[in-house]
C-alpha cells in the first residue's frame, strides 16, 4: 500500500504544480504551489483514496515525504 500511495501522491503532486518529477523533501508550497493547488491536490487524494483527506493535511504537512506518510496513516484508519 505505501509504495502505490506513495506512487498515486506524487502523481498528483506533480499534475497540480506543473512539473515533470518530485523528490521526498521538496515542500509544495516553496516550489511555487497556491491555496487552490493544494485544495485540489487533496481533493484529487481524497477521490483517488476514497476517503476524506482535509486540507489541514497538506498545510501540515507540505513536504512530500510527510504528506504521503500523512496519507498512508489516514487511509489506514
């Protein structure tokens, strides 16, 4: 599970902020992600997952590593 959240996060993360790759410790917002970005990055996570990811996750948590350990911990509830 964690390596295809792993793999469905970074897709997403990539799509939202317009780049080709991502590395864990790169932060959403300082490589130039916006509030609308991230509401749709997490809305995108939460149909993917099928579960409510709020937004509060990312702002939390807005390196990517966190964010998909974030996720992983959330799906699994």
């Amino acid at each position: 599970m964690s390596a295809e959240t792993e793999e469905i996060v970074l897709r997403e993360w990539t799509r939202q902020l317009g780049v080709d790759e991502a590395r864990a410790e790169d932060d959403f917002f300082g490589m130039g992600g916006n509030s609308l970005q991230a509401a749709e990055l997490m809305a995108a996570l939460s149909r993917e997952f099928g579960t409510r990811l709020r937004l509060a996750v990312l702002l939390r948590n807005p390196v990517l590593g966190d964010l998909v350990k974030a996720v992983v911990d959330t799906v699994r509830r």
